[in-house]
C-alpha cells in the first residue's frame, strides 16, 4: 500500500482502479512506512546517503520525513529524480484490510 494516489502505477495497468482506506481505520501500530518503495530504499545498490535510506519509518516519523522532503508524487511523480516515487505503507494485521476486501 502507499500513503495517497500514485499516477505513476497507475500507469502500469490500462484499467487501472485503486481504494481509499482512511488511516483511522488502521490500529497506527500495525503500519511502518519507507520513504520510497521498500526494494531500492534497503538495497545495497542505492548509496545516496540520503538519510531515509534502509529505514523504516512509524506513523509520527514518517510525517517528520513528508515535512522536511515533501510528497515523492509531487516533487518525483515520474522517478525522474530517483527511487522516491510514493511513500510505502506496510500493513502488519489484516483487520482493516479484511472489511475491503
């Protein structure tokens, strides 16, 4: 999951569809976040030295993270300035998933 709509993968399907779960719905202590996709932020290939890079983040600190970079569909929509296309939500409890499914 990410946090807010991505056009970018989007555009991967031609009918693409995509859900709104307010974050209310989630206990916040079943979500941990990566500024970016999780696969190159913990990879050993990308060595920026940017300091999200192979963390991960709660709730409370990715919002520090949105504060101090900004959205990555905003300034990065396309990955033309790096990895950083979406912020990555990893969800840890099917409860809430469950109701939509």
């Amino acid at each position: 999951m990410i946090i807010e709509h991505s056009p970018w993968l989007s555009s991967w399907y031609e009918n693409s569809v995509y859900i709104k779960i307010p974050i209310e719905e989630f206990e916040l202590s079943t979500l941990s976040f990566t500024y970016g996709d999780s696969h190159p932020t913990f990879s050993f290939r990308v060595n920026d030295g940017k300091e999200y890079r192979k963390k991960l983040y709660t709730y409370d600190e990715i919002f520090k993270i949105i504060e101090k970079y900004g959205s990555p569909q905003e300034w990065n929509g396309d990955g033309k300035y790096g990895p950083e296309i979406y912020i990555e939500v990893h969800v840890w409890s099917d409860e809430t998933i469950d109701k939509y499914r």
